[in-house]
C-alpha cells in the first residue's frame, strides 16, 4: 500500500486535510504549530463501480482502495521539518503538499508567507537541503574509496550531476534517470526524488485558487474544512451537501487518483460472492505479476484469465449475465492488465 507524508507549513491546514481524509481527529487547531506527534492512517476510497458490481455478485464483503497517510508535524523553530519528521519522510512514496490558500483572520499566518509559489519555495528548500546533506556524504565517501582508481566511479558521476541539479534549485524528481541511476537512489531515498500532489487549501466560498502554482504535476483545489465538515456526515447527506457546495468528487477521491498518476498506479478488481476487491499495482504490470497480488500460487501457477472492463461487467449483470459474452477476454501471459479491469484467474495449484 502506498505510504503518502502530508506535509506543509505550519497552520496551512494539515491537519484538518489529514482528518477529512481519514476521519480521524488530528489536534485540529488555531494555535501555530499545534501538531507535535506524527499520525497515521488509512485513507479508504469507497468506488462506486466496486460497491456497483459487488451488489450484482452479492459480495458478502467489498475491499476499496486504500492508501496509508502520514501527518507529519512541524517544528516551531526552524528548520521547519524536525530530524524525526525527516526519517519518516524517507519512508514516504510519496507528498501531499498543502499551500494555504484560505484568508482566516481566525489563522495566525506565522512566518508562513501569503504566496502559495513562495510557501512551496520554502518547502522544496528544506527537502532540498536535507538530499544535499544526504548526498555531499556519499560524494565524500565514494572520493576516499575510488582514490586508487585511474577512472571516476559511475556512482561518483550521478552523485556530481544530483548535486548540481540541487545546487541550482531543481528536483531530481524533474529529470529522466536511467534504471541503473534509479536503483542507486533507491538506497538514498532522496525526498527531491519522490513524487509530490500539491493541495491548495482555499477559501470556503468559491473553491478556487487565486494564484496559479508555479510547479508542473498534479494539483488539487480544495477547501480543507467544507472537506472535514463533509467527512462527518452519513453518505446521503454528504452526496446532497456536495451537491450544494459544487464539489462532487470527495478530496480522498481526487488525492488518491492524483497520488495515482504521480506514482504510475492503478487499479483492477476481483469480483464474487465472498469478496469483491481493489488490486493496486504498477501501470505495464503482465497479468501474471498483477495475480501474484492476490496470492503468490497464482502467479507461480498461472495458466490464463478471464477479463472484463468493470463498466461491462455492471451492465452485462455481473459473471451470471455475462456468461459465453464476447466482453470477457480470455487472456494470456504476455497481457498487461488496465485499470478497471475484472479478473479470475486460472491456475495450477
Ligand atoms: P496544520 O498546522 O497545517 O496542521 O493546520 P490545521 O489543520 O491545524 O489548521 C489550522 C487552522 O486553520 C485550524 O483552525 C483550521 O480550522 C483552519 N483551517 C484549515 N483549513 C481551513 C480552510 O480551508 N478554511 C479556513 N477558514 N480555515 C481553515
């Protein structure tokens, strides 16, 4: 399950995204720098085309998406993100990152400044200078160890060009690694390198952003607190109450398909009496490794499957209703699985 660190300056909402998101109560509150202890926990995105197909089936039990979220508190002195803070974040697959956005005589500004590109500055500095700390060591280590060799180690090499790019401001995130530079920094985890959902946290009245944010990536207009006001209602309510304030996608829908996208996820779907379920998994993913999801025997043993898109699967009425259609595909090794895609899977015990 992916693990994403919510993460911001102090005050610009953290929180309340974090209890809107979870339904969990995260010290909510006025005074700056409220949050001292780092939260977790899951985020659960209820799909309507699950809930859908599970009735046809008389599922017994439905599994949704879920993503695990961190919020991770902030220290009152600088630096903004404390050495704890800074461990988790390397754990992190990836960052929510909330920019306030909301006025609020009530919200003390702090030190935060009023500009969504100039809070997002100081955010991108503090990651910036911890994978600079992070990578002048192994430059200093790879020079002791490759003294006595006539050529630069390769590792050395990636290590000088991430440190340039960092130097002059950039993300690494923002640069085409090959395989080999990737798993380098798989052992680093450098938090310039992890892929980042900005949230901007508005006004209540009119949901919609005055300035436009300056990074490229997936960005969210939201209101945090209609968001935490929503959570707290029963699903009926909180559908006419969308309805009313204009937001029909929930801010957990709409981070988890950004989260999504940004770290090349999706998602397909076993569906029957017992259970009906949501899979995640890589885009390009062969159906074999995708089944090896469900259980290790399916990939080892896995002879083919039966695959439908969910939206045929609703209305062809479920496995009974489709049975000898042409909509299910039956598949071999070699095919990669869509999002939404239905599957059973055949195989050799
Ligand atoms: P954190 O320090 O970033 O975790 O911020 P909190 O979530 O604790 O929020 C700080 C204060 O801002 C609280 O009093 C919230 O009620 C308030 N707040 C958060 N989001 C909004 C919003 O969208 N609109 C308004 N008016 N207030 C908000």
């Amino acid at each position: 399950m992916s693990q994403i660190g919510i993460i911001g300056l102090p005050n610009v909402g953290k929180s309340t995204v974090f209890t809107a998101l979870t339904k969990q109560d995260s010290q909510i509150g006025s005074f700056p720098f409220s949050t001292t202890e780092i939260h977790t926990a899951f985020g659960e995105v209820v799909d309507s085309r699950l809930t859908e197909a599970a009735k046809i089936e008389n599922s017994q039990k439905i599994v949704y998406p879920k993503i695990q979220l961190y919020d991770l508190p902030l220290n009152p002195n600088k630096p903004v993100f404390t050495a704890n803070v800074f461990a988790k974040l390397r754990e992190m697959d990836g960052f929510a990152v909330v920019l306030r956005d909301f006025e609020s005589s009530s919200v003390d500004w702090g030190d935060v400044p009023q500009s969504i590109n100039e809070q997002l500055e100081k955010i991108k500095l503090e990651l910036i200078v911890a994978d600079l700390e992070i990578l002048n060591n192994k430059e200093d280590r790879l020079i002791k160890e490759s003294k006595a060799l006539s050529e630069k180690p390769k590792e050395l090499l990636i290590v000088n060009k991430s440190i340039d790019i960092l130097e002059s401001g950039g993300e690494l995130k923002n640069y085409n690694w090959d395989t080999q530079e990737l798993s380098f920094f798989r052992d680093l985890a450098l938090l310039t390198l992890k892929p980042k959902v900005y949230l901007i946290n508005t006004e209540e009245e009119g949901i919609n952003n005055k300035e436009k944010i300056s990074e490229e990536g997936e960005v969210i207009v939201t209101s945090a607190k209609i968001e935490q006001e929503l959570s707290e209602l029963d699903s009926s309510e909180e559908n006419d109450m969308r309805k009313q304030y204009s937001v029909e996608e929930s801010l957990l829908s709409s981070l988890l398909n950004s989260i999504y996208k940004e770290l090349n996820l999706i998602s397909f779907f076993t569906v029957g009496d017992k259970e009906s379920r949501a899979w995640t998994i890589p885009i390009n993913t062969k159906i074999p490794e995708a089944s090896g999801k469900i259980h290790s025997d399916m990939e080892k043993g896995f002879i083919k499957a039966e695959v439908v898109g969910i939206d045929d699967f609703i209305e062809g009425n479920g496995w009974e209703g489709l049975k000898n259609s042409i909509k299910i595909r039956l598949e071999g090794k070699e095919y990669i699985v869509r999002d939404g895609d239905v599957v059973i899977i055949r195989f050799s015990k």
